[in-house]
C-alpha cells in the first residue's frame, strides 16, 4: 500500500510470528564493531526509538549514556541496563538547550573518557496543525528540538570526535525531510534541515574520521504514531498501527549504521523501510 508518506511494506505476518525482537536474515548486528570499546550518547532515550537504541547498543557491550528531559524514565531504563549487566549512565537533557547537551557529552568524557557515538533522536511533532491554524510559540518548539537539537549534537560532540581520531553521528531522520504533508509544516522542515545538516557535516568532516549519517526508518510503533493517528490529519494517520515496525528494528538498524558496512551511507539517509535496507540489518523478508 502507498501512500503519501512511506510505502508500507507488509510486515503483520513478520512481526505476529517472530515478536518486535525478530532477527530473520543471517546477518550480524555491527560485526566489525567492537562494541566494549564504545560509549554511546543517545537524545530522546526515555521512550521509543531512544530507548530501544538505548537498550540494544548495551546488549552489544556499549556503554550508554541516556539523555531525556524526563530524568526519572532515563534512569530507570539505565538501571535496569545496569541490573542486565550493561554499562548505562541517566542525564537530564533538554536538547534544544545547549547547555544541557554540551553538560551530556561532558559526563561521557568525564565518566567514561570518551564520546565515539551520538544518536541525535530527541523529536516532537505536536502539535500537528495546518500553518493558518498553527501556534507559532509551538511550531518553533518542534524546530528548537528537531533541528537545533541535533546542530547542538554535533557542535557538542564534534570536536571531541576530531580529537579522538573518529567517530559516528546518526541522526535520526524521516521520509518527512523529502515530502510535504498536510499538518506537518513543521516536522517535515525540521526533518528537511536534519537532511541538510548531515550531508554539512560529512562535507566538513568525512576527512577527519567522523562518519554522520541519517536513519529514516519509516512509520514506529512509537508514541509519536499514536498522537498522528488521533490527529485525522494526512494518509499517516490512517494506517493501521499494525503497519509500523517495532522500535527495535530500528535500534538494530543504527547499531548496523555504525559499521564500516555502512559507509556508503554516508552524508545522506538510509532508508531502513526497503528490501535493501532490512536485508542490510538483518530483517530480509520482513
């Protein structure tokens, strides 16, 4: 089924027979990564996307560091990281605040001695509203979040990057950034600028080791999907929950981006919602 947005591939009979956690192809998560050796930062981790990126990194053997204005949710997913046998660090973070995302990636290198991976995930879209009925306090939010929180990401944590030889920047991203629809003036021109701002810092800083590259992961089973759905507003909002995929394949699909697999990737988006792109992760047939 098309529609304005995504196409939506069938994935109910996937999902209803192997879980939210599925692995279906034979590739491994990440295989040239040396996950022990990793600390990762990742925005928006209290719920969602962040939380299963969160969750899954430290599976791996990554050290994680969880930022979210909602400082109690993030240190309770830290803990029970923590109580699995994981590395996981709480910090509340507003990243739409410098301050609060340089503070982030300054525990990383105080804790923990580095910063090798930011997932800039932290994203709104409320309130979704046709620009003659939008609030302008409110539309300005969504890009304060959308698009300076991730410029603050990479103003951040770039420079330790350099200095430390490498790094990965994934910013999460959205078939939004090429589409206009109807009610997300905002979301689509913040995820626009997300685009923009990754192929930037490629250009500016591919030669100094540091791989930025966007995930765009199709519709989530997330709670953002639930606010579109009682919006009525555009195709999004009609498809039924059980089209979107689980957080988790994203969170696979960005532990996959970090390595050297992905390369080709870089400066621009990698669509996890297409036969190629599952296969890559390790989701092929789903």
């Amino acid at each position: 089924m098309r529609t304005g947005y995504v196409s939506v591939m069938p994935i109910r009979a996937v999902v209803q027979t192997l879980g939210p956690g599925a692995t279906v192809g034979t590739r491994k998560d990440c295989s040239m990564t040396d996950w022990n050796t990793k600390v990762c930062l990742v925005t928006g981790a209290s719920r969602g996307i962040g939380a299963a990126t969160a969750r899954h990194l430290a599976s791996l053997g990554a050290t994680v560091v969880l930022a979210a204005r909602t400082v109690d949710a993030v240190r309770t997913i830290a803990g029970e990281i923590q109580a699995a046998g994981g590395t996981a660090e709480a910090v509340a973070c507003d990243v739409a605040s410098y301050g609060d995302v340089e503070r982030a990636v300054t525990l990383c290198r105080e804790r923990f001695r580095r910063i090798d991976i930011l997932v800039n995930n932290a994203g709104l879209i409320d309130p979704i509203a046709r620009l003659d009925e939008s609030d302008p306090q409110a539309w300005g939010q969504v890009i304060d979040v959308n698009v300076k929180g991730v410029y603050h990401g990479l103003r951040a944590a770039l420079p330790h990057m350099v200095a430390a030889g490498g790094g990965t920047v994934i910013n999460i991203s959205s078939g939004a950034a090429t589409s206009a629809l109807e009610g997300w003036s905002h979301y689509c021109s913040s995820k626009a600028a997300v685009l923009s701002l990754t192929a930037c810092a490629h250009k500016e800083f591919a030669d100094k080791g540091i791989r930025v590259i966007g995930m765009s992961p199709g519709t989530v089973a997330t709670d953002m999907q639930v606010k579109i759905k009682a919006s009525g507003v555009n195709p999004v909002s009609k498809l039924d929950p059980s089209d979107h995929i689980p957080p988790d394949w994203v969170a696979r699909g960005i532990a996959w981006l970090c390595n050297e697999a992905a390369d080709g990737y870089r400066g621009t988006d990698f669509r996890l919602r297409t036969e190629e792109g599952l296969a890559a992760v390790g989701l092929a047939g789903a």
